[in-house]
C-alpha cells in the first residue's frame, strides 16, 4: 500500500478568495432582505460556506459587516499633488459612489445603527472603519482630529440620511451641492468648526 504524503495546505477552501466570496455574498444578501434580515446564516447559504467557518473569521455580523465595508471603500483616493479642494472634493464624490453601490449604503447604515447600542460594534466600527481614513485625511489635510471627525460626520451622516428617508443614493446634483457647501468651510485650512 502506497501512502500519500500529506499536503502542505490544510483542506478547505484558500483564504484569499474566501472573503471576496463571502463580501459579495454579504452586500448582495443585505441588498436582496435588507440589513435586518441578512443573518450570517442567510449569508453562508448564499455562498455555500459554513456558516461556522465565517464565525471564525468575524465572531458577529458586525464584525462582518465592518470588513465588508473596509473592502467595499478601500484605499482613501488621494491624489499625488492634489490641493485641499481637490481631496476634499474627490473624497466626499467617493465616499458618495461607495455608498451608492448595491447593498453598500444599506449595510453601512445597518451596522451604524446596531453600534448605537453596542460599545463593542461602536469600538470595531471605530477603528477598523473611520480611523484609518480620518488618519490618512489629517494627513493630507494637516487638519486636527476634531475637524476630521467634523468633515466625516458632515459627509457620512448626510448621505446615509438620504439613503434612510429615501431608500435611494444622492444624486449626483446633490451630490454637486454638498461639495458646494461643505468644500468653503474646509478648502480654507485649519480653524475652529
């Protein structure tokens, strides 16, 4: 009898195309029942995955949600050379179009709500989320923190608002007009909000 060596990869699936697996399964799952409704069982169904092996990879549909999310928006679009208007404006258009795509808003919007009640969600949502982007936005703005979290909240709270009272992403003329308001009070530097 022949044995086979074993092999140098433990069974199962590769990691790497698992979370892009799961991620697609999540925005599309949140998209078709809504936040509420898109468990982590419905969402390894949609994929085919145990639903004990996405609990070992995230341990709450937060968790989940958050790295979906991180994955959805990744890098900030900074612009080699761009001046403040340039990445002021860029970044609200982004974050705008990101929060458009199919089940992107709804899930943001989601797990902001259920962080509301949950310190633990609120803390992940925190530091996995908005502090490597409003770290990478002080940066490139030479903004204090206080102005950051200001301009994020101006820009994140108002196009999740709309997505809440319509069930639609702004238009790109609101779009335009938010620009339009925010972009005076930040495009002139540092000072009081």
């Amino acid at each position: 009898m022949t044995r086979t060596p074993p092999s140098a990869r433990p069974p199962g699936r590769p990691r790497a195309g698992l979370d892009a697996e799961v991620f697609t399964a999540t925005l599309s799952t949140v998209q078709e029942l809504g936040y509420a409704r898109a468990t982590v069982e419905r969402i390894a169904a949609a994929t085919g995955i145990a639903k004990t092996t996405i609990y070992r990879r995230w341990p709450s549909k937060g968790a989940l949600i958050v790295d979906c999310l991180l994955d959805a928006f990744g890098p900030l679009p900074l612009k080699e050379g761009a001046d403040r208007a340039e990445v002021l404006s860029a970044t609200i258009r982004w974050i705008a179009a990101t929060i458009g795509e199919p089940g992107v808003g709804d899930a943001f919007a989601g797990v902001f709500s259920d962080a509301v009640s949950d310190r633990a969600l609120r803390e992940i949502l925190s530091s996995r989320l908005q502090d490597p982007y409003r770290l990478a936005l002080q940066d490139a703005l030479d903004e204090p923190e206080n102005r950051v979290l200001f301009f994020i909240d101006t820009v994140v709270g108002t196009l999740l608002h709309r997505m809440g009272m319509t069930g639609e992403p702004m238009v790109d003329a609101d779009v335009d007009a938010l620009v339009e308001m925010v972009l005076p009070h930040y495009a002139r530097g540092v000072g009081p909000i």
